[in-house]
C-alpha cells in the first residue's frame, strides 16, 4: 500500500507595504519560530487553505490568495502548497492572537524582511520553506 504524502498549505502575506518585502512569523510558546502552515483538508484548494490558516493562525484577513508552487523537498514527507496572500491592510508591527488548536494557544507575531537573518530558534523545516520562498520571489 502506498502512503499518500501530508499536504500542507503555507500562505506567503506580504506585509501591505511592500518594501522591504517581509512576512509574518509567529513565535510559537513552545516551539519556537516558524511560518504559519495547516494541513489541506479533503477536497480543499490549497490557495483556500492558505487564506484559512492564515486567518486562524493569525488574525490577518486574506483579500485574494495565488498558488505560487508546490514542494516536495522539505525532508518531512509533505507536500507544500505555497500561495501568497494579499492582506487587509491595515496591519501592526507585533501583535498576539489566540487560536484554537488542542485548547487556546495565544501566537506572538512579527513581520520579518525576507533578506534579514533569522530569529532563533526557528523551526528546521519551516527554514527550508522559507529558503524556498526566498528563491520562488
């Protein structure tokens, strides 16, 4: 039996501005910083996905969402979606939002130019997505 590969969704927001180019990343209480990402359910389009995770996650409201591509090489065994969102201005410079997931888990969020270097600790995985992202813009 062949094992299907988790897919996941990952919204690139750019902040509003748009210079320096920078997206957000939430410091996660327990591990650490990472990007916003949530398994694809069944029959969902990843772009939709993103747009949700996004908004659940973190607060920001998508106003349109595009798939930008797909990766496979990660090293978790996953499918990543990558879809930039463009979001409803305005937008803050930090700020906490509380999602439901297991319980309430409150997120603190920053907006990070993507030429900078990263804050740490940072998730391995999510830094290869984030190396992806660098190279697809």
């Amino acid at each position: 039996m062949t094992r299907t590969a988790a897919q996941i969704a990952c919204p690139i927001p750019l902040h509003p501005d748009g210079f320096p180019q920078r997206i957000p990343v939430l410091r996660h209480p327990t591990a650490g910083f990472r990007l916003v990402k949530s398994a694809i359910n069944t029959g969902e389009r990843p772009e939709t996905a993103a747009a949700r995770a996004l908004f659940d996650q973190s607060g920001l409201e998508t106003r349109s969402a595009v798939m930008l591509g797909t990766s496979q090489s990660l090293g978790d065994d996953a499918q990543w979606h990558f879809s930039l969102c463009r979001v409803v201005p305005p937008v803050r410079d930090q700020w906490a939002h509380l999602f439901a997931a297991n319980g309430r888990e409150r997120s603190e969020f920053r907006w990070l130019a993507l030429d900078a270097d990263l804050p740490q600790p940072f998730d391995p995985i999510c830094q290869r997505a984030l190396n992806w992202i660098r190279n697809a813009l």
